[in-house]
C-alpha cells in the first residue's frame, strides 16, 4: 500500500494540510501512524477516506438528524466498520426520500391555500396520533404551539385535537423548518394567514430574500434533497468499493 505524507494527501484531495489535521482530530479519518522523527504516514485507505468525506459534506441537510447521520456514517468508515456505515447511509437514503416528499407535499398544499380551495376539517386527532403520523415529536408539537405557530382546538375534557387544515399547516412548517426557515418567520407568515386568507405568501415571509415565498422555499429544499439522495447513492458505491479493498 503507498504511504503518503501530509502535504501529499493535502494536494491529492485539493485541501489545505491543516483540513487533514482538521479531520483527523475529528475522527472523520483513521488516525495515521507516525515515523520516528513525528512525521504522520497517511495510506491510500485515507485518500479514499477522504474522498468519502469531501462527497458526504458535498450537499449538507441539518434537520431532523440527518448531519448527525452521515456524520456517524464517515465515522463508522473512518473505523474500517463499511457494514455499519453502508446500513448508515442507506437509512440516510431513505430519510432524504421521505424528507423531499414531505417538501413536495407542502408545495401543494401552498398552492391549494393560494388558489383558494376550501379547508376541510373531516377529522380530529389527539396530539400523540398527530406525532405518530407525522413523525414529529411531541415536544417538537408543544414547541411550535408555545410559538404560537399553532392555536389547537381542546375538547371539553381538556384534550387537544388536531383538524385537517392544523395538519396542513403542520406540514407546512415541517417542511419550513426542513429548510432551516426561523419560527419568526413562519409565525409571520401565518399570523398573516390567519387574519387574511387571501395574504401574499411571499409578503407574509417579507424576509429581505429574494425568492423566498412558501413555494419557492420548498423546491429549493426539494432540488438540495434530491442531490443528496444522488450523492447517497455514490456514498454507498464508494463504500462499497473500499470494504472490497481495505476489509
């Protein structure tokens, strides 16, 4: 196996040698055995590695764990543990899947709300079923409620129940919050809502953005989750690959 030093590998991958200490100190590469004089001998299992990392970090989602994902992914590689990190990034792959189609999801629902078709309200359900169903926590739900994000119905013996337009709009700002949209923001956005069904999405965000309307939110969030499912399949080649020729 060839060895390299740190200037090396730091011209190879295209980073400045303090980015290969930087992720060595990180744990997002093996840590390099050492000549006698101190000098780190790095292999081609750490080019690679490192080519692993550049391309996992290439499009990054913060929300709903999904940094802290492929994070554990580069680390469990980093270890030599590719079946570990390939079942990583395969869980990855499908969070991103349902991510983008949680997005496309709030698109339509924006447009049926600026179209002006009505809201139904067929069924109510308690707080834990919404959690379940929409796979956000239930301290998430309280969160955004304290917000003031959403004002929930309560029935007479004190429980909360959830109509279909709250669950729209749950959609809405699961999606937004996808995004990395502010509480600010979406509390704007639906006050204005609220008071004017007929609001101007995009004056309703009035952030100093151009773009940046409910809709156009979301398709760019749609367009960086569909690279990253791209780059998940590449991730889980690249994985592949390297368990053949470094297990």
């Amino acid at each position: 196996m060839n060895t390299y030093r740190t200037s090396q590998v730091a011209a190879i991958v295209g980073v400045h040698p303090n980015t290969v200490r930087l992720y060595e100190k990180l744990d997002l590469i093996p840590k390099p055995e050492r000549r006698p004089n101190g000098y780190r001998i790095y292999t081609d299992f750490h080019i690679e590695q490192f080519k692993l990392v550049r391309l996992a970090f290439q499009v990054e989602v913060l929300q709903n764990g999904l940094r802290k994902k492929i994070v554990r992914m580069v680390k469990a590689s980093a270890s030599g543990n590719f079946d570990h990190a390939l079942a990583l990034t395969q869980e990855y792959l499908t969070q991103l899947g349902q991510e983008r189609q949680n997005a496309e999801e709030a698109v339509e629902i924006a447009k049926r709300i600026l179209a002006g078709q009505p809201q139904e309200n067929a069924r109510f359900l308690k707080r834990r079923e919404v959690s379940a169903y929409l796979n956000i926590s239930m301290d998430t739900l309280r969160n955004w409620e304290m917000n003031g994000l959403l004002s929930v119905r309560r029935k007479q013996n004190g429980y909360r129940v959830y109509t279909d337009q709250d669950i729209k709009r749950l959609k809405i700002i699961r999606s937004l919050r996808c995004a990395n949209y502010s509480l600010e923001a979406i509390l704007r956005m639906l006050q204005q809502l609220s008071a004017n069904p007929d609001a101007d999405l995009k004056e309703a965000l009035n952030t100093p953005e151009e773009d940046t309307d409910i809709i156009s939110v979301c398709d760019k969030l749609i367009v960086s989750l569909s690279a990253a499912e791209h780059n998940a399949l590449l991730l889980i080649e690249k994985l592949q690959a390297m368990k053949i020729r470094f297990s």
